[in-house]
C-alpha cells in the first residue's frame, strides 16, 4: 500500500531507490515496520515527526521539512533528490562510457583488422602484378619459340622432321645432307638424309647414336618400309664412297629385312657381340634363323637389283650383316670363313657422285656371316673397302 504524509511519498520514493527490498506494514497508530533498516515509526503527534529507528547504530528522524541523521547533520528533501538524480546521472553516465569504452575498444581491434587486410591486399596485388608479368614473359617467350619454328626450315634444330623420308614428303626439293629429327617419345638427333639415290628419303644414323644403352624404339619406328636398305661404302685408300640398294632374293621376296639396334632375336647371334657388341650395334637380319638353315637353299639378296647368292652347303643357319660403333675400338674375332659374298657384293657397288659424300662419323666396323659356305668375314679384313654405313625409311 502506499502512505503519504505531507512530504513522506518524496522520502518513501527515494528510500525505495537506495535500500533493498523493504517489508512496510501501518498500524492503527500510523506507524510504519521497515524490516531491513529497523523500525520507522510515523506519529501523528505535534511536529509531525517521523523516526527511523536501526537494529543498531543511532536514530534516524525525519520533521516536517528536514531529514536528520544521529543528530549530526540535516538535509533538505530537495537537496536529497538532486542529489540522487545527480548520482543516476553519473551512473547513466559511466554506464554510457563503460560503452563508448568497449566500442572505441571494438573499433579501435576492428581498424587494426582492416589495416593487416589493407597490407595483405597491397602485397597479394604486388603478387598478382609479379604473377602477371612473369606470365606474359612466358607467353610471350612461348610465342616466339612458336614462331621461330614455323619460321625454320623443317629440319632443323628448331623445327625437326620425323625422319628424311618425312622430310622428303615435305620438300621434294631437300638435297642430301645432315638434318634434324625427332621420333615420338625420343630425342632430338642429327642423321644424315640420302635424298639423290635409289629415290631417297634413307636415314643414317651414326656411330655416336648407337651405343649399348640406346633403345631401338627410334630405329623400329624409322624402318618402315622393310623390303629395302640402303648401305654407303667407302674405300681405304681414297675415300670415295659407294651405294648398295640390298633387297630380297625373288625366292624370298615374301620375308621382311629386320633393321635392329642391340637385338638379335630370331636370327644368328653375331660373331663379336660379346665384345664389340657391348658398346652397341645396329643387326641387319636377311633370313631368320628357321628359313635360314635349309640345307641346298640357294640364299643371300640382291644389290642394287643384281643377285648376291650362295648355296647353303651345311645348313647353318647364318644371314646377316652386323655394325659395329666399337667406341672402344677393341680387336675383332680373328675367326674367318671365306670372302665369297663380300667378293660378290663389291662388284655390285656404285659410286657415290662427287659431292654427295656422307661424313664419315656415319661409318662402322662391319661383320657379315652367311652359310654354309657363304663367307664370315669382317671388314678390317676386307681388300679395299674399309667401312659400311646403313640408312633406312
């Protein structure tokens, strides 16, 4: 319930503000119970006066128009008030900067965020630029490669054909000489085209391209056309060079030639492969081993369209044409088993025209074994021939 006598709701309202949960009961004599500070009595005697007495600690007394505390001070009702509202005031006012506090605090963690993002985006956008430029430098790197090559030659270093019979087909024109290729999955190499003889388009490789580690994938894929090779001579004492277009025999114009790079299989392992063999070696197969052993065959090829032959007397089974890089320039077997073909296929041999003479790096150690009386011999033991040299397509 609420009680008012004169000025008391004033007091009541501002002891409501500073005290906690106050019980208040009026009796018949108009007196008030406040639990938590005591007894306040309200009398209605003369002066009107209304006391607060505390459990403990001295008398609170309230007259007509002044509030007085242990006797030791009084205060006006007005002043009470503005001075509670001069306190909610500055509550208010601490409450409002306790806030102003945490955001400035909120703002000023935010501003450090955006100053770290604002660093890292200059240095992502320096990134980029880098990025960029390094790009453009590739492009543009990319691009002159791009136009070197359809500026250069097919052939060359820059722009290699897949082979001299490719090249060929992409310049009737090419003269004979060393150009570029490159096969699928290998490497860039220097060869030797023969472009003039026997309708051209001949791959040389040599001796430096041939060694024990070499794969044959490039030699499988270059020999394409197996009814045909093409070997360069070239003579002991004068250094010119010959030609011999080696084909089948017409009896065994069914079987394909093997050209081979350090493999044998299916045909007679050569005499110096255990020796010079074990530096590398390209294996001419005429007759594999099962066609080769026919006892009375007439056996051996042609060169340049004349027949090379011999008959085979004993039935071993020996056709074919081995050269050697020998890098480490080791000595040959010192077996020997006649000179008939070599003999034979020396008469079939042309001249190289003047000019069109193919570097001698190109030129092997040669061993060459057919029969049953057919020969076995080696070139360091031929009379005037020092050096062969085979070329395919």
């Amino acid at each position: 319930m609420a009680v008012c006598f004169g000025r008391l709701c004033c007091l009541l309202c501002v002891v409501s503000i500073v005290t906690v949960a106050l019980s208040v009961a009026v009796d018949d004599d108009a007196a008030v119970l406040v639990t938590d500070a005591g007894a306040l009595e309200v009398r209605a005697s003369a002066g009107g006066d209304i006391r607060l007495l505390p459990g403990s600690g001295g008398t609170v007394r309230v007259g007509n128009t002044q509030l007085i505390v242990n006797g030791l001070s009084s205060v006006n009702f007005s002043d009470i008030s503005q001075a509670i509202y001069g306190l909610q005031q500055r509550v208010s006012s601490l409450e409002t900067s306790s806030m102003d506090l945490a955001a400035n605090n909120s703002l000023k963690g935010l501003k450090q965020r955006v100053d770290m993002l604002e660093k890292e985006n200059l240095l992502l956008k320096a990134t980029n630029r880098q990025l960029i430029s390094n790009l453009t430098e590739a492009n543009n790197a990319v691009q002159n490669l791009q136009l070197q090559v359809a500026l250069a030659p097919i052939g060359s270093l820059q722009n290699p054909a897949d082979s001299c019979q490719h090249l060929q087909n992409a310049d009737k024109h090419a003269p004979s000489g060393e150009y570029w290729i490159q096969q699928q999955g290998a490497n860039k190499m220097l060869v030797y085209c023969e472009m003039d003889i026997q309708g051209g388009g001949f791959t040389f490789v040599s001796r430096r391209q041939v060694t024990s580690t070499a794969t044959s994938s490039s030699i499988h894929q270059l020999f394409s056309n197996k009814t045909a090779v093409l070997f360069r001579l070239v003579n002991k004492m004068n250094f010119t060079q010959y030609y011999s277009l080696v084909e089948q025999l017409d009896t065994f114009s069914n079987k394909q030639l093997s050209v081979a790079q350090n493999s044998d299989a299916g045909y007679t392992q050569p005499v110096n492969k255990a020796t010079l063999g074990q530096s590398g070696y390209l294996f001419l197969g005429i007759l594999d081993s099962a066609t080769a052993k026919l006892r009375g065959a007439i056996q051996g090829y042609k060169s340049n369209g004349v027949p090379v032959n011999f008959t085979n007397c004993d039935a071993n089974p020996n056709s074919y044409i081995v050269l050697y890089p020998n890098h480490d320039e080791l000595s040959p077997s010192k077996y020997y088993g006649g000179e008939g073909m070599y003999q034979k296929w020396k008469k079939t041999f042309t001249i190289v025209q003047t000019g069109l003479e193919m570097p001698e790096k190109y030129f092997f150690f040669t061993e060459m074994h057919f029969g049953g009386c057919g020969a076995y011999i080696s070139s360091d033991r031929w009379d005037t021939i020092r050096a062969s040299a085979i070329g395919v397509r």
